[in-house]
C-alpha cells in the first residue's frame, strides 16, 4: 500500500466512525439546544437501540453470519429494522423525559443532568442483567461486496451505513428548518419563556427532541451492530462519550455543527491510530477539544440560538 | 472422691466418645476457605465453571470425611463489577480485605486474572492469607524482583496451579518462529496487566528468536473500532499478529482482522481461550487463530476422564482445562490441611501456608509442587488452534480448540 492508498482507507474507516458518532451527537445536541440539558442517558438509548435491533433481525430468522439476502427482501428488513429500532428507541427517550425529567423541570442545579447518569446504569445494567455479560454475535445480512478504488478497499456495508446516516442527517435537518415542529423547536431554544407565550407547546416540543434525538441513536445502535457485527452492554460507553465530544467540538446546540464534529472526531480517531498509536487516540481527541474550546468556548460552529442566560 | 478437675476430665472424656460414636456432628471444627472469582461480566462463564468445580471438591471431602473432624466451608466472593464489565482490581481489593478481616478463613482460591491479583497480593500478604490461583499468569506477582509491591510481609502467599506468561508469552514466541516460521509479527495488547505481561514477555522472546517485531501498539477494550490500527498493520505486510489480552477487546479484533487482514497468522494467549471468544467473534472471524494455555491440556486426557463425566453430570456443563487446576487447587487445600491434622498440627493461615508449600499432592493434573516463590514447578503450556466442527455447538471450547501441541520451552 501506498502512502496515497493508506490515507485514502484511514479516511474511508474514519468516516464509518465518524458517521456514527454523528448520529449520536445529534441527539445530546437536540436536547440540549433546548433543554440546556447534558442528557447522559443518550449513550445506552443507543446500546440498547443495538440489542432491540438484534432482536428485530433475530426475529426475521437472521443469526450469525451465514444468511446473506440481496435486493428487496434486504430493503424490506433492513426498512423493518431501522423502523422498528427507531420507534422503540424514540419512545423510550420519551419515556425516560417524561418519568425522570420532567418532574425535575424546574428544579435549578445539576439533579436533572445527575438523573441521567443514573437512567444510563440502570440501562446499563438492566441489560447486563437480562442478556448477559459476553458479546453477542450481531448478524450481518449484507452481501460483501467490495469496490477497490487505488489500493484501497470500499466494502458495500460502508457505503450503505454513510447513505443511511446521510438520509437520516438531512431528513432531521429539514425537519428542524421546514416542519411546523421543527419551527417550534427552534423557537424553543432561542427563548422558551417567549415561545410560550406565543402559544408553543413547550412540552411537546421537549418530548420530540427527546424522541429525535433517542430514534437516530437507536438508528446508530443498528448501524454499529452491521458494521461491527457484535453488540455488548458496555459499547454506549466509548461511543457516547466520544460523540457527546463530537457535539461539543461542533458546537453544543448546533445541528450541523454536531454532523461535523461526529465526521471530525472520526477522522482523528483513524489518523491517530495511523501516525501515533492507538494507544493514544484518546489524549489526542480530548486535547484537540480542549484546544477548540481554550480559542472557540462555543465550538467551531457556535450555538445557532443565542446563549440564554 | 473425685476432685472437681477429675470429674471435669470424666465430663470432657464422655463427650469426646460421644463425639467420635456420631459422624458430621456439629462439633466438626469448620475450616473456612475464601474464594475470589470473575462472576460478573465478560469472564462469568469461566468463573461460574470454577465454582462449580470447587462446591465439588470440598463436598467431595465433606461428605467422605477426608478429615475426620474437620469440614470445609466455602466462601466465594465476586470480583466482577457491572461498571468495568469484567473483573475490577478494587473490587478484588475489597474482597481481600474481607476475607483478611475474616479470622476463620485459613487460605483462599483465586482470583482468576492478574489484574486482581495484583491488587490482593499486597492485603492477603499483611493478613498471612494464602491463594492458589487457578489461571492467574502474570508473572510478577510471584516474581522475588517485585517481593516487596506483592509480598510485603516477606513469605510467598501467591500459588499457582497454573505456570506463568514468563513461559506462556515465550513459548509462544518459540511456537511462532520455530513450528509456523514467522519472518514479522506485529503485537498489540488490550492495556490490561495480563495483556501488556503477556505481550512483553512474547516480545522479548521473538526478538531473541529473530522474528522482525514490526510494531507494537495497545487497544483500549471498551472502544470499537479497530480497523484504523488494522489498516495500518496490514500496509505493513506482517506474516503474523500476536494479541495480549483477553476476550473483551479480542473479539472485536478477531471480528475486524479477518475483515481486513485475513491470511495473516494470528494468535493470543489463554485470554482468548474461551466460549466468550467463539460465541462473540464466531465463525469464520475466528477460524485459524492459535492461542495457547498456560497448563497442560487435561480435558481430553485420560487422567481427567472421570472428573469431565462427573462435572458434566453434575451441572450439565462441560469443564475447561482452568475449571481443571482449579480443582486441583481445592485438592492442594484439602491436603495440605489433612497433613496439618494428621500431624496434629494446629490448622491456622500459617500453618496452612507452609503446608501448601512444601506440597506434593496427586492432582489431575499430576503432580502439584511449588518452587520457592510459589509457581508450579512444572511448566508447560499447550497451544491450540481454533477449527470449525459444525457437529457440536460453535461456542465449545473443547470441540472447536484443536490441541496443537506443548509449546516449545527455552
């Protein structure tokens, strides 16, 4: 492999990362736009969006790695999957909103951001608990094929995890700026005190947020399983953590200012990896943050909605 | 007339002949023995087979009274947590200072991993506190070089049913250069205390071998991804892949290599020895890995015919080889107490201590006798190969490892 090759695969594995993360990010960022709130919760919606997807899939007869399906029964479970995935992972942030963290609204102080940390272990262990410790086999019904482009390898699976996202990305995207919803979101994060009185339902447009943000994961948690064909519960950790620093270096509150901190965090992963050690992927993203934040306290893109404070 | 202190012997004498006329009495002394498994996360299926296989050994002495008088009671302590997902160095310090603070417990099994071994070493040395470890392999836990990290009070407390990855990690090595004849290899770890012990010490050994070390680097278990540092390997083109570490961070690379690196030669140490390996990774990622153990191959051999019928009678699950030295390590117990007793010795941690050392005790696996620091004199390690056999289930590790060979010693 050529220096050339080499750059160009590092950069193809970085954004399937990085695709990923983005989804993630997305969803602290929704929430927070609007909540001010650092939903800590989001990085096992997504874990447990993987499990519910595994079942999904199991339940179309797919285990292991042996069932291969093309053309449109591929389309028809994978549409089923994400659809059933992203329901069930949207009403679960929904439910997570309205039992934990709503009765906490008005409470000043940090007890809302705590009570998602304590709603992430109670997933966390629930699963644990329920399904068990070891890593389970995610299958993979997507055909291998793989494009050569230079010396570098594009496998099929990629280039349909970068679509999916993509898809989900700009349909969350013009919903935000087209829907009637979306409007209300905005105006929500700009200034929840005058949306209201402007006759925005404030609560339904937390609910939504928390439903958005909580379904991409859940999509996030089906795209790790295919692309890494395994789940565990302990993936949202790193995962999360490294998203929620995506939306961080993009800008906290700031939708595509988390789609590319997600593409960037993914990027460095994969040249750190290269050119230093893996070893030290995780110094290398948390000072390149640091640095973002010590010049630009708003992130690369800054908040769309003037800070409230 | 009888003085009060005859009649007080009469009194004392009657009970005693009362005693010796009914077995099991309450008046058995209970011999209480600690035991630190891996019972939550990653590990658990190994740990639960240990603990199996341990209530059989001591119910086995129980209930043939091995020691007349004596019974043994077993403690186990988990030092899985839900947070680190697998074993956790702080939670194994706790349980050590449990079973430490516990005056009746004379000697302790476990624990099964390095990590947490390292971490009790220090508390079970100031408590007197003896363990045999059934597959813990690091080697600088015993090593005198680090006595005074791990064995503050001066004598060896640590015992192994098991040798260490001074020889596993070497052997290995010596596997990979003299038998497959690998020109490169490129090592990585899992950033754990065994991983990285392993991973050095097959290191060192390759380079003395001549084997081109083309780099080496460390996974963080918790993360993904995998294919960055694979993409790199793979530019490099290595002959061979070795892995330190255990299965959490090992399935993904098993998963991702196979993607990536295919017929590149790939091997780890008995970390990845297990059904969480299989059943994780699966078929056909994991087809072709060597990974070795640090014992001698028991469950397909003869001597461990009947144990292996016994065990999978009992709990309808079949022994790996560490479910194996983990019994062997309750029979060095029960000897080393019978020995105590027959020589009408008082049984104290001690006391329990020097006998473990000084034994020689028929096990399974033959012949259990230490060397000074505690390691099993003998030291053999057994490499095997992972080999599809779609007639038994694809997470047996017994049907689906292929014994290799004992691994070449230096």
């Amino acid at each position: 492999m050529t220096t050339f090759d080499l750059l160009l695969q590092q950069t193809i594995n970085g954004l399937s990362l990085g695709a990923m993360y983005a989804l993630l990010a997305l969803g602290f960022t929704l929430v927070y736009g609007i909540l001010e709130l650092i939903n800590f919760s989001h990085f096992n919606v997504f874990m447990v969006g993987s499990f519910v997807a595994l079942g999904v899939l199991q339940m179309f007869g797919l285990s292991g790695q042996d069932v291969i399906l093309t053309g449109l029964p591929l389309f028809g479970v994978l549409l089923v999957a994400f659809l059933v995935t992203m329901a069930f992972s949207g009403v679960l942030g929904v439910v997570i909103e309205r039992l934990c963290l709503r009765p906490l609204r008005n409470v000043k102080g940090p007890a809302a951001m705590i009570t998602t940390i304590g709603v992430s272990y109670i997933l966390f262990n629930v699963i644990l608990l329920t399904v068990g410790a070891d890593s389970k086999n995610f299958p993979n019904p997507l055909p291998s094929i793989r494009y050569h482009i230079e010396g570098a390898v594009l496998d099929f699976r990629v280039l349909l995890i970068w679509g999916i996202a993509l898809l989900l990305m700009a349909g969350l995207y013009m919903f935000v700026q087209r829907s009637r919803i979306g409007k209300a979101m905005r105006a929500t994060a700009q200034d929840a005190e005058a949306a209201r009185m402007m006759g925005v339902e404030v609560d339904k447009v937390i609910m939504m947020a928390f439903f958005l943000g909580s379904a991409l994961a859940g999509a996030g948690g089906l795209i790790f399983g295919l692309y890494y064909n395994f789940t565990s519960f302990i993936i949202g950790f790193t995962a999360g953590l490294r998203a929620f620093t995506a939306a961080v270096l993009g800008g906290i509150g700031n939708v595509p200012g988390a789609m590319v901190g997600g593409v960037l965090i993914g990027l460095i992963e994969a040249m750190s990896s290269q050119f230093i050690a893996t070893a030290w992927t995780d110094v290398i993203i948390f000072s390149i943050l640091v640095l973002v934040l010590v010049f630009k306290p708003a992130g690369l893109f800054g908040r769309i909605a003037p800070n409230k404070s | 007339m009888l003085t009060r202190r005859e009649a007080a012997q009469i009194l004392l004498a009657a009970a005693a002949t009362a005693a010796a006329g009914t077995p099991a009495l309450a008046a058995d002394k209970t011999v209480k023995i600690g035991a630190d498994l891996s019972l939550t996360g990653a590990d658990s299926q190994g740990a639960s087979r240990v603990r199996n296989a341990l209530i059989m050994a001591f119910d086995a002495a129980n209930e043939g009274n091995a020691i007349p008088g004596y019974k043994f009671e077993l403690m186990t302590l988990d030092d899985g947590t839900a947070t680190a997902g697998q074993y956790d160095p702080a939670q194994a310090a706790t349980n050590a200072r449990k079973m430490v603070s516990d005056k009746d417990v004379v000697a302790s099994i476990g624990p099964q991993m390095s990590g947490a071994g390292k971490a009790m070493t220090p508390i079970l040395s100031q408590g007197g506190l003896a363990t045999i470890t059934p597959s813990s392999t690091n080697p600088d836990i015993t090593s005198p070089k680090f006595a005074e990290q791990y064995r503050p009070a001066g004598k060896p407390i640590y015992f192994r049913t098991v040798t260490t990855d001074a020889y596993q990690g070497p052997n290995m090595a010596n596997f990979f250069a003299e038998t497959l004849k690998v020109k490169s290899v490129y090592i990585l770890d899992d950033s754990g205390a065994f991983g990285v012990g392993v991973a050095d010490s097959f290191q060192k050994q390759a380079e003395a071998k001549g084997v081109k070390i083309a780099g080496r680097d460390r996974l963080d278990p918790k993360a993904a991804d995998y294919t960055a540092i694979l993409t790199k390997i793979k530019s490099m083109n290595v002959d061979s892949i070795y892995y330190g570490g255990v299965s959490q961070a090992g399935v993904k690379l098993a998963k991702q290599a196979y993607d990536i690196v295919p017929t590149v030669i790939k091997g780890g140490p008995d970390g990845v020895t297990s059904a969480d390996f299989l059943s994780g990774a699966g078929f056909p990622a994991v087809e072709g890995w060597y990974t070795s153990i640090a014992a001698p191959h028991l469950v397909e051999d003869t001597k461990a015919a009947q144990f292996v019928e016994a065990f999978k009678g009992k709990f309808g699950d079949a022994p790996d080889d560490y479910t194996i030295t983990a019994y062997d390590a309750a029979l060095v117990i029960i000897d080393a107490v019978k020995r105590l007793v027959a020589a009408g010795k008082p049984v104290t941690r001690e006391t329990v201590r020097d006998s473990i050392q000084t034994a020689k005790v028929p096990t399974i696996q033959g012949i259990v006798s230490f060397d000074a620091n505690g390691d099993l004199a003998d030291r053999t390690v057994s490499v095997f190969q992972i080999k599809k056999d779609t007639t038994k289930p694809l997470n047996d590790v017994s049907a689906q490892y292929k014994y290799i060979t004992v691994a070449p010693q230096s």
